[in-house]
C-alpha cells in the first residue's frame, strides 16, 4: 500500500531552510506544504519556485492563516525567532522540529533519544556540533561512567557559517554544553567553536575529549565504532578519522562530516549534519502517523 506523505513547512528560506527543501524532496514519506520565509527575492524562494513548491514571504503568519498547509514544522530561523514562533505552533497542534538553539523543546539526537521525541510538541536539534559530538561523548560514558569532564571542539569552515550561524554564536556554546551535561549526567562539560577561514574551506572536524582515570580503550573503541554506524545511516558523511586514543588521562576521538550535496557544498558538513538529524526525525515522525512500526 502507498504511503501517503506528510506535508511539512519549512520556516526560515537560508541556506539550512534550503538544504532542508532539497532533502524533503527526496523523501519517501515527507512533502513540502510551504516553504516560508520574508523575502519573496530570496535565493532559497527562487529556488524553490523553480522547483514547483510552494512559497510565501509571509513566514509564520501564512501557517497561521492556512494551518492546514502543514503537519509538521522545521524552524530554520534563528534562537530569538523560534522563542516567538514556538508558543504559537504549539496551539496550532504542529509537530515542530526546531534548528536554533534555542532550547525551547526537548533536545534530540536521532541515535539516542528519538523514540522519546516523536511524543512530544517541539524537538531542538541542539546544534550541529552537539548532533556530531553528543552521540560519541554518551558512546564512552556507556561503558565508562566514570567519565569527569568532556569538552568538545567544532571546526568548521567560516565560509559554510551563514548570519544565522554567527548571530548565535553565543548561543550555540552554551546549547551545545548543556546538552552535553544533559545526555551524560556531568555538570562539567565545555564547548568550541573555531570558524576557520581557509582556502579552500575545510570539512567540519569535531574532536571530543573525555577524562577518564582508567580507560577500558578496546570497550570505548567498540562502543565509539557502533555509535558512529549508526549515525552514518542518515549522516553518510560521518566518519571517525582519529582515535579514540588515551593519553595523559584523556581519551581523545576525532570525527569529520562531509556534506551530502543536496543544495550546500560538501565541506558544509556541519549544516548537512543538523538538517539530516531533522528529515530523519520528521520521517519517522511521518511512519509512526501513518501507523508504521517506530524503526530503531
């Protein structure tokens, strides 16, 4: 039997907005009801006229007015615009997926928490350092819980961080630690994040550093390698390229993201990794609608 799809509304026509289109169109079980932004000129609003979807420069006020256009939401606007958008896709009963940090939902990182996600209103997708990092920093807690301190590091091209990205510099920090405290437990946890302005641009690194007093390496390294499969299933650019290795009471592991290619260049991993994150939580959202058994 055919599945019908979900319609979806995309609020927010930059390049995350964007990238999100280009992903919803390939899906099996999602459509794009509206792609909704402010400026009907827009790069992301030509595009997705071209495309046949469509659009409105009246963002969330056309949800409003036509909330029948959407069952789901991806807020891809900005942290102090979502803390406005989420009280009123709440009363519109919209199953919302937020792209800010703006902590508003309940955080979520597909290979952790998403079958306790799909229960509630509005999801945050943390931020794409925590959807690269916060998976493999609970790989090593799982087998060693006496973990003391994690800090992470995201590098990222300075080309590939848009407004969006440099508005919430702040924000991303502080959303990116306090999901790391949350998932592990810790109350000591710290996060970077380097723009790095190199040419050509480079692929999104993230390393992860963990103290631990008396590592088990060959658990942590089994437990890393399952965690990063997983995630490579709807991230096919996630890899471990370093470690884990111990040394100096720290055990070390570094990752590198590649972008898919859908609509932003493939050095852009660390939005490709936000916005994969999301479709995935969206379809599966889609599934368990239309009465398909939740698939870990």
């Amino acid at each position: 039997m055919k599945l019908n799809k979900l319609k979806v509304g995309i609020i927010g026509t930059g390049n995350i907005g964007t990238d999100l289109l280009m992903k919803v169109l390939k899906s099996s079980t999602l459509e794009c009801g509206i792609f909704a932004g402010r400026n009907i000129e827009s790069s992301g609003i030509l595009r997705a006229q071209q495309l046949g979807v469509p659009v409105t420069d009246r963002s969330i006020e056309y949800i409003v007015e036509n909330p029948e256009c959407c069952d789901i939401v991806f807020d891809a606007t900005s942290a102090s615009i979502h803390l406005k958008n989420a009280p009123i896709l709440k009363r519109f009963g919209k199953f919302t997926i937020d792209l800010t940090p703006a902590q508003v939902g309940m955080f979520c990182v597909p290979v952790i928490n998403l079958e306790d996600a799909l229960s509630v209103d509005n999801v945050n997708m943390i931020t794409c350092g925590g959807q690269a990092t916060v998976p493999i920093a609970c790989a090593i807690s799982q087998v060693q819980p006496d973990v003391r301190y994690v800090e992470i590091v995201s590098t990222i091209a300075s080309r590939s961080a848009g407004p969006g990205t440099r508005d919430n510099i702040d924000e991303f920090t502080q959303t990116t630690r306090n999901a790391l405290c949350k998932f592990l437990g810790l109350e000591r946890c710290k996060a970077i994040i380097i723009l790095n302005p190199a040419e050509p641009p480079i692929t999104m690194h993230n390393t992860i550093y963990a103290l631990i007093d008396k590592p088990d390496m060959e658990a942590i390294k089994r437990s890393v390698d399952e965690m990063a499969q997983k995630i490579k299933k709807y991230v096919p650019g996630y890899s471990i390229v370093s470690g884990p290795v111990y040394e100096n009471g720290r055990v070390t592991v570094t990752i590198e993201v590649v972008g898919s290619g859908d609509y932003l260049p493939k050095y852009s991993g660390n939005l490709d990794i936000i916005t994969c994150a999301a479709v995935e939580i969206a379809e599966q959202y889609a599934l368990m609608k239309a009465g398909s058994q939740w698939k870990k």
